[in-house]
C-alpha cells in the first residue's frame, strides 16, 4: 500500500500570512500518461472534504488562486497564501496511482 | 450542480449487514462517472471502501474485499452500498461521492453516521 504523510500535523497561522503543508508518498505518484495522481482536499469544521486541488497543481471549481500545489514524484506542498478565516480546517493529501489513500490531515487554525 | 445524499440506518447490530444508499441529482449515473464509497473515523482517518463504474463494473479495498458490495440502481439514479458482518471498528461517518477519470473524488455527500453496538 502507499503511505501517505504529512507535515505539520498542525498549524496556526496569522491573518494575511502564508500557511505551507507538506505531503510525502511511499512511492512515486507519476502515471504512464505524465500526469502526477495527487490530490489536496479541505475538510471544513461539520463538513464533508472538498476537493481542493487535482494532479498536484490545477485548482478545482473556481478556487482561490490564494491556493498553490506544487512537488513531483513523492514530495508535493500546498501553499495557502493570504490566509483568511475561511481556510480554518483540516487539510489532506491524496494519491490515486495505487487504489486511494489519504494522508492524516493537517489541521489549520487561525491566531 | 452535482448533490449526493447518503440515507440508512444510524445505528447497526455487531454481525448483521450495513446497508446505505445515496441518492444522486444534478447529474445521471447512468452518463459516466465513477461512484465511491468512503469513510471516516477516528481511528482511522479517511478510508476509501470501493467504486462502481457506470457500466456497472467495480473494485474494492482489498482489506473489505470479502465483506463489501457496491450496486447501482440506475432507474433510481442512486447507488448502494453493502458491508456484512460489521463489528465496532466499522463504526464511523460513511461518505459516498462522485468520482472523476482519476479516481479522486470530486463531489461529495454530507456524510452519514454509522455506529455498529448491540
């Protein structure tokens, strides 16, 4: 199975700052076609996850261009620039080369 | 706009089957698309259970494989989900979504809790 991590596990940030999260898989995420099978969701307080990013770096349904993904391979961060009271939650990584698994999360909270 | 809507019962027997449904509008089943289930415990953490294609072809969580089915009722637009003989660690919020080309969902509904106790 590939494993997914994340670091930090937790964040506070500040209102107008940038929040980094880091994902790591077990294997590389990179399909025959060339694109990368990495997704970042936001699970909101109450709510279900939200997709947020898909194949690494192309933002879902109208999302902030506040959102940034980048890596390749095995190591991929999602930057959150301009942090807003809006993005409190919990933050996962997903891969999709290998069936589905999910990271632990990484639970953002504002100062 | 794409809604999926979980419904079954929020409270199962140890030993006795799971059984959800979740309903679909905005968006036939029967057009494409894959439909999944998920799940969230504490434990845990997020769980994919399997899929179902629109043609009606599926795959599982190799660790459920023996104790999960997934069906689609396409004259219903809803697809079902079925776990047998659950124990406790089955206890947790059942999610069904909708699934794009690379398998990552992409709409999902609010979720259902499910708690297996006697």
């Amino acid at each position: 199975d590939i494993v997914m991590t994340q670091s930090p596990l937790s964040l506070s940030v500040a209102p107008g700052q940038t929040a980094s999260i880091s994902c790591k898989s077990s294997q590389s995420l990179l399909q025959r076609d060339g694109k990368t099978a990495l997704y970042w969701y936001l699970q909101k307080p109450g709510q279900s996850p939200q997709l947020l990013m898909y194949e690494v770096s192309n933002r879902f349904a109208g999302l902030s261009d506040r959102f940034s993904g980048s890596g390749s391979g095995t190591e991929f961060t999602l930057q959150i620039s301009r942090v807003e009271a809006e993005d409190v939650g919990v933050y996962y990584c997903m891969q999709s080369i290998e069936l589905l698994t999910f990271g632990p999360g990484t639970k953002v909270e504002i100062k | 706009q794409v809604l999926l809507q979980e419904s079954g019962p929020g409270l199962v027997r140890p030993s006795e089957t799971l059984s959800l449904n979740c309903t679909v509008s905005g968006y036939s089943i029967s057009t494409g698309y894959f439909w999944g289930w998920l799940r969230q415990s504490p434990g845990k953490g997020l769980e994919w259970l399997g899929t179902i294609y629109s043609s009606g072809s599926t795959f599982y969580s190799p660790s459920l494989r023996n104790r999960v089915t997934i069906s689609l009722d396409k004259s219903k637009n809803h697809f079902s989900l079925s776990l047998t003989s659950v124990t406790a660690s089955d206890t947790a919020v059942y999610f069904c979504a909708r699934q794009g080309s690379g398998l990552h969902p992409d709409y999902w509904g609010r979720g259902t809790q499910v708690t297996v106790s006697s």
